[in-house]
C-alpha cells in the first residue's frame, strides 16, 4: 500500500511542477500577482509530496518488500540498516528520486529564504526550477519507475554490490546531487535574469550563496568518492581519470569559475554576460554529470540501443534544456548592460584569467571523456584516453592557475601596481624557488613534476597567507594603528569572505603538496611472504604473523596480521582482509591504512598460493608507504571549511541592500 | 558613453580575445599531443594474430580467460594465463596481485606491450567487480570472432551499473 501512496504523491507532485512551471511565468508575463503567488505554495506542495515519495520508497528498502522490483534488484533482507537505506539511492531509479528530492527542497528553499526577491523574479526562477523538475518527474514516471511491483513476489532481494556497501559511498552521491542541483538554483537564477533582461551585484549576491552551497557540496561528494577508491579498491588509487570520476569532477571546474567571476559581478557590475554563460553551463554539466552516468552512455554508446527510451528522452531533454537556454542567451544577452572597465593586469583581470583557465581544461576533460565514444562512433576503433592524456593536458593548464591565484588576492580592482605587488611577493616567490631547488637537489632522480608540485604548493601556501597578514596588518602593532588591541579587532571585523578564501587557497596549496608527494616519492613493495616473515619499505618493517579466517554479518572474510615497527618501536598492527561476501557473492579486498601527518602506510593481502611452485602457508601482499596522502583530505576538507565560512559573509545574508531600506528590512534571507 | 571609454571598452576586449586565443592554442597543442602519445586501442586476440602490431606499442588486450591455461611461474610471482576469443589465443604474463573477480573462463581486459615472441607482457589487469559482468570490449571482441555466446552472457543493464568507477578496478603490476 505504502508504495503505490508514494506513487501517487510523486504523480501529484508532478501536477503541482506543472502548475508551478506554467503559471507564474505566465503571471509574471502579465503582472499577475495572484498567478506569480501560486509559486510558492507549488514549491512547498510539491516538496512534502517528494517526501512522502521518498520515504515511502525508503520504507520498502527498510522493511524488504521485495514486491517492488527495485528493492529485489538492489537489496537483501540479511544487509545492514545503513546500507538498505542507502541502497536506496545506490541504483538509477532511486537516484533520480533523491534528484527530484532534492530539487524540491531548493526549491522550497528558494521560496522560503527568498522573501526579498521581486515577485516577478521570484515566480520566474521558481517557474525555471518546475520545468526543470518536470522533466525529472516525467522521466522517472515514464522510464524509471521505482515502484514498480514484480509478480510473483521473489523471496529473497539480488543484494547490492558489495563494493558500495560502505560508509564513504553511502553518502557520496547524496552529496554530488546537493551539488548538482544546488547549481540549478544558478541556472535558474541566470535564466531569469535573462528574461527580465538584467543583471547587476544584486544578482550576483542572491546567486553567490547558491553557488557556493553547490560548490561545497560537490567538493565534499567528490573527495568522498576519491577516498572511497582510494581506501576500497585496494591498490591505494585515489584518482582515476575515469568517465564516471570526470563527469563529476567537470560541473566542479566550471563551479569554481562561476564562483570567482560572480564576484566580478558583484563588485564591479562586470563580466555579467559571461558569468550567466557560465551559470547556464555549470547546470548543462551537472545534467550531462548526472544523466551520463548513470544511463551508462560514457561507457558504452550502445547503451541506448540497449535502452532507446530513456536514451532518446535523456536526449531530449538535454537539447530542450540546454539548446533552450542557450538560445535564449543568444537572444537576450546582448541587452545586459557593459559593465566597468579594468586594465588587464588587475583583480579582474586575474579573474577572467582563472575563467579562462578552468573553462579551457574544463574543455580538455570532456574532450578526453568522450574522445573514445567519438571515435568508436566514427571509426568503429575502439581505444581507451586513459591518466596519461588527462595528466598530460590538465597538469599543464593549472600550473599558470596556481601561480595566479597567489597573486590575485594582493591585486587591486581596476588597475593594479606591478611594482608594488612584486614588492609584496618578492620574499614569497624567492622562497618558492628556493623549495623548488631543494627539492630538485634532492629529488635528481625523481619526476620532473615533483619540483613543479612543491615549488607551486609552497608558493601558494606562502602566498595565500601573505596575503591575509597583510589584510589584518598584524605586524603593525604601533599605537597610531590600536596597538595589540587594534589588531584583535581587525581579526573580528576581517570580513568571513577572507577567512573563507584563504582557507579555500591554503587548503588547495597543502592538496598540491600531498598530491605531489604522494605521487613522485610511493613505495610499494610486493610479495609473497610466509609468517614470520619481515618486509621492509621506506623506513618501516613490516612483519606477516599470518592469516586467520573471520566472520562479519553478510561476508567471511581471511585477516592478515602484519606488525608495523619503525627503528624496532612499534607504529601499528595492520590488519588487512579479504573478504567473500554471500549476497551477491563476490570477493572485495579491505586494505588496512594508518594516516600519520607524514604519510599512509598500506597494506593489502592476497591470496594464498595454492597454485604453481609456491605452495603452503605462503601470501601475496602488497604494501605502500605514501608520503603525505593524509594531506589531500586535509586539503579538500580545508576548501569545504573556507566555503563554509564563506557562507556565513554577512554580505551574502543581506541579499538586496537597496531594500535594506525599504518596508521589509534587511532581516530576511537567513 | 564617451569617445575614449568606447576605444577603452575596444581595446579591452582585444586583450581578453587574444589572451583567450593563447590559452586556447596552447590546450589545442596539448590535447593533440596528449591524444597522440596516449590513446591505447583495444583488440581482440585474433586482431592481435592477424595485424602486424608494432613491437613495445602499448594496447588493451581483451577476451575471456581460456580454460586450463593458468599457472604460475617460478618466481611465484608472475601470473601466465592465454586470453582467448574462441578463434585464436595470446599468451600472457603479469606480474602482480590478480583482481578478486579473476577466473578462467571469465571476461578479462588486460594492458601491455607484445613481446617479439607474441607472449602478451601485462602490467595492468582490469577487472569489473561483478560476477557476471562482461566487459563491453571483450563482448564484441567475440562477435568479432563469432564466438558470442549471445547478451544472457549480461552485459550489465543502465539500471544496474553502479555510481562510481565502481566496481572497475585497475591492478598494476611491476
């Protein structure tokens, strides 16, 4: 019963998108205040009917009502609690449920934190937000419905991958379509305006916040999955240029670029028609993210001959929605206003060179990404674009990134002074090269890259925190700047912008650094070793005690002992499993990892040998010290925190100042 | 708008046009080269048999793992296996831990260099955690062959392939 309730709410939901699609825009063509007002309460409807969908669908999983085809496919009575419910969102159907779920609460979000837009332009990205759902809806309730039943009604569920059973991936997509849809508040936004044939800082501050939500979500999904990789399939890999890992990690370069060009906009009333360009774009890759994936299309083009009917509407879709509004950009953008003038060699101008820059290795990812679709359409040659390519074209592009953005926070708006800002820089860029030198000395038989790596994170890192010693003038403690109690004030009152940045670039510097590290200077060491064994990598001796056989809920599992030692004192005792899962069955390798701030050593076992010469009590490991890995996550989590506190600018909280004034007061929007 | 605030406005965006034109020209080399130098094809084993593939040249072989054919070397630690269409066969080695999912008569994809006496060298060996998966590649390297078994082999449906690179695991060798 529950299933066909959630069912029917996502039908009405679907109603209510069609409304709110329909009307307001109209209402706002006409000035209709009674039509523009049907959206909000459209927006809040079609959310609580989402919800009801959703849980009634997640209810299914919990209780395994194996009626329903989806939880057959994708569920097993004997799975933990955590993963039927994430196996929820873990096949196609279900993530297009959690997809509309979550456009319904930005929507409603939208609709309740956005008191002080103008009504017309309020209805008109509410009524862009339905049509968008509307497509979902449709999609979903014509292609890939997830209450379907199944008769006879098996008794037990196929289970899900084992692979997936695990915290990291749980919440790893959940995270990416927060993400993805957040930037179709953007798009929303963009298309409005271009509508109503406007844009200004206004503008820009109402979608800066959408923005960085997004950005700080697909920052947080992504990471998720890499460590995911990294700790699960068991060779210590945590980026893999894959097609899947790409269309993610696409919709995030254009993200970042929209962030830092609508602050153009926000403060000089400038770069207006790019940055909805890039709004418009940023939404296209989330789709193309979102719809590619997991239609199968990015590895295979035969997927749609396999399944013509969501091929052909995922097709069309994607022609309306993104041939539409760029068509409509076409039309209406040449009336935005020009906005202010600046010299190349200013804040702006670093800004427009970090579009530049994203937008253009954004392009080389995709071309990468559908290079072998392409040519096994064309040719029939069937080839793989594999890191070599990626690493060979994106590594180059974010070199000149990397420098600019230590510069770009000393620059000022308009024009800025080179003298003036090499004479800040001076002690940072000598310092760079000197790490740089060092590590060349030292690293004479090591990759080229390494040198670049630590001479670029060095170089933002010092940087990056020049910069905001400098904004609170700490070293100016004399008394005509307020002494020791001046500079306390000036940390108070530094705007949350700065924290925010600087957390964001510091946290990109110490993620070059740990990328750099643990790539060019990786120990790994395989083996077959009998207990008692020693092995030794990097400093550290690994002993193999052997190997006993486990329980867990759904798998058995053979446990690896290796003691750690460093200098004979010990550091850990690792304990790597390999695991036979019952349902489906399936064998996964657990690698055990211990994070030290110096680097993670891993360890992975293998099988035993039972076949060839090597017989007995004999086991391939395979074990890794990587240098500085744990500073990748501490990188990535330090770019959420900066957007994070980003979030809390006041700037960005007061979203109209004109209305500060004005009779509804400056309070709303929190 | 003023005359000089025009020519300004002008002048401004021949900046941008041409800083733009370089970064473009200078992602265009890169692509090119970074295509050229890193595409890998992928064949079958009677593609292998049949085209005089240049020696060292990196590829994907791809097949099922022919029955009886695995064992391991001396060294206990290199992996020997001949990677099958039905039609024809390529020996392989590969030194290094084997994916979980790695049987004979299973779908393998593995990348190397062919070796002058046509012993295929492995350093990286790609397997879908799936059990009942069938590489793409490999499936129609048996039509190729004429040795498909038709598609209740699975190749797996759009509804059950999973988010991430999931389940495809890449094991490099040494």
């Amino acid at each position: 019963m529950t299933v066909e309730i959630g069912h029917f709410s996502l039908i009405l939901a679907f109603a209510l998108a069609v409304i709110q699609g329909s009307l307001p825009l109209w209402g706002a063509v006409r000035s209709d205040r009674r039509l523009m007002t049907v959206a909000s309460g459209a927006a809040i409807g079609q959310l609580l009917f989402v919800v009801i969908s959703f849980l009634c669908l997640m209810n299914a999983y919990i209780v395994s009502d194996f009626s329903v085809l989806n939880v057959v496919a994708n569920s097993h009575s004997q799975k933990p609690l955590l993963y039927k419910i994430s196996g929820v969102w873990g096949n196609h159907e279900g993530s297009l449920l959690l997809w509309v779920l979550i456009l319904a609460l930005f929507g409603a979000a939208v609709d309740l934190w956005g008191r002080n837009l103008p009504l017309s332009f309020k209805a008109r990205v509410l009524g862009v937000q339905a049509l968008i759902a509307t497509g979902f809806y449709l999609f979903i309730l014509l292609t890939s419905n997830p209450f379907e039943r199944v008769f006879p009604v098996p008794l037990e569920g196929r289970g899900l991958n084992p692979l997936l059973q695990d915290p990291g991936l749980a919440f790893h997509p959940p995270f990416l379509y927060l993400g993805y849809v957040g930037l179709s508040i953007a798009f929303s936004f963009a298309v409005a305006a271009l509508i109503e044939g406007r844009v200004d800082p206004v503008w820009a501050r109402w979608v800066r916040p959408w923005t960085l939500a997004a950005w700080v979500f697909l920052t947080i999904g992504i990471a998720l999955g890499s460590w995911w990789a990294y700790y699960e399939l068991g060779w210590g890999g945590w980026w893999f240029w894959d097609p899947v890992e790409n269309a993610s990690f696409m919709p995030w370069l254009v993200a970042t670029a929209l962030l830092h060009s609508a602050i153009v906009v926000e403060k000089r009333d400038s770069l207006k028609s790019w940055t909805v360009l890039l709004a418009i774009i940023a939404f296209s890759f989330s789709l193309l993210g979102t719809f590619l994936v997991r239609s199968g299309v990015l590895t295979s083009v035969h997927a749609f001959a396999t399944d013509p009917e969501r091929g052909v509407f995922i097709l069309i879709f994607l022609c309306l929605v993104i041939g539409g509004s760029l068509t409509l950009y076409a039309l209406k953008s040449g009336q935005l206003q020009p906005g202010g003038l600046f010299a190349p060699f200013s804040r702006e101008g670093a800004l427009v060179f970090n579009n530049l820059l994203l937008s253009v290795s954004t392009a080389t990812v995709l071309l990468g990404t559908l290079y072998p679709l392409f040519l096994d359409a064309v040719t029939g040659d069937k080839v793989s674009v594999g890191p070599p390519y990626f690493n060979g074209t994106f590594i180059p592009l974010m070199i000149p990134l990397v420098i600019a953005m230590g510069v770009a926070p000393h620059l000022s708006w308009k024009r800025a002074d080179v003298g003036a800002v090499w004479g800040r820089l001076r002690v940072v860029s000598v310092l760079s090269v000197i790490a740089a030198l060092v590590t060349a000395y030292l690293n004479s038989k090591g990759p080229v890259m390494a040198v670049a790596g630590v001479g670029l994170g060095v170089w933002l890192l010092l940087a990056t925190l020049q910069d905001f010693f400098a904004k609170l003038r700490l070293t100016s403690l004399r008394a005509e700047s307020g002494g020791l109690q001046g500079a306390a004030k000036r940390v108070r009152h530094l705007p949350k912008s700065v924290w925010g940045m600087t957390f964001a670039h510091g946290g990109m510097a110490i993620l070059i650094l740990g990328v750099t590290a643990s790539s060019s200077w990786q120990t790994e060491v395989l083996d077959i070793v009998k207990p008692g064994d020693v092995l030794h990598v990097a400093g550290y001796d690994f002993t193999f005690t052997g190997v006993e056989p486990v329980a867990g809920p759904n798998y058995t599992a053979l446990r690896g002992h290796i003691q750690v030692t460093k200098n004979g004192v010990a550091v850990k005792a690792l304990q790597p499993e390999s695991r036979t899962y019952f349902n489906p069955p399936m064998e996964t390798t657990e690698a055990a990892i211990h994070s030290m701030p110096g680097g993670d050593l891993f360890a992975v076992v293998g099988e035993r040998q039972t076949r060839g010469e090597a017989e007995g009590d004999r086991w391939a490991v395979r074990l890794y010290h990587k240098p500085l890995l744990p500073w990748l996550w501490a990188g990535a989590a330090l770019m959420v925190l900066g957007g994070l506190v980003s979030l809390t600018d006041r700037r960005l909280r007061v979203g109209a100042p004109k209305k500060r004034m004005g009779h509804h007061g400056g309070t709303n929007a929190h | 708008m003023s005359l000089s605030s025009v020519s300004a406005r002008k002048r401004r965006r021949l900046y941008m046009v041409v800083g733009g034109l370089a970064v473009l020209g200078v992602a265009v080399a890169l692509v090119l080269t970074a295509l050229e130098e890193n595409i890998v094809f992928f064949y079958g084993p009677s593609e292998v048999k049949e085209k005089q593939l240049p020696m060292g040249q990196r590829f994907r072989l791809g097949g099922l793992v022919e029955d009886g054919s695995y064992k391991m070397l001396p060294d206990g630690i290199t992996h020997a296996f001949a990677i099958t269409d039905g039609a024809e066969a390529v020996q392989v080695y590969y030194k290094g831990l084997l994916p979980d999912l790695f049987r004979e008569g299973q779908g393998v994809v593995t990348e190397g260099t062919l070796r002058p006496d046509e012993v295929f060298m492995a350093t990286e060996v790609l397997a879908k955690h799936d059990e009942n998966y069938m590489p793409k590649e490999v499936a129609e390297a048996l039509k190729k062959a004429g040795t498909w078994q038709g598609d209740g082999h699975g190749v797996s449906g759009s509804g059950d392939t999973p988010e991430k690179g999931e389940g495809e695991a890449v094991f490099k060798g040494q």
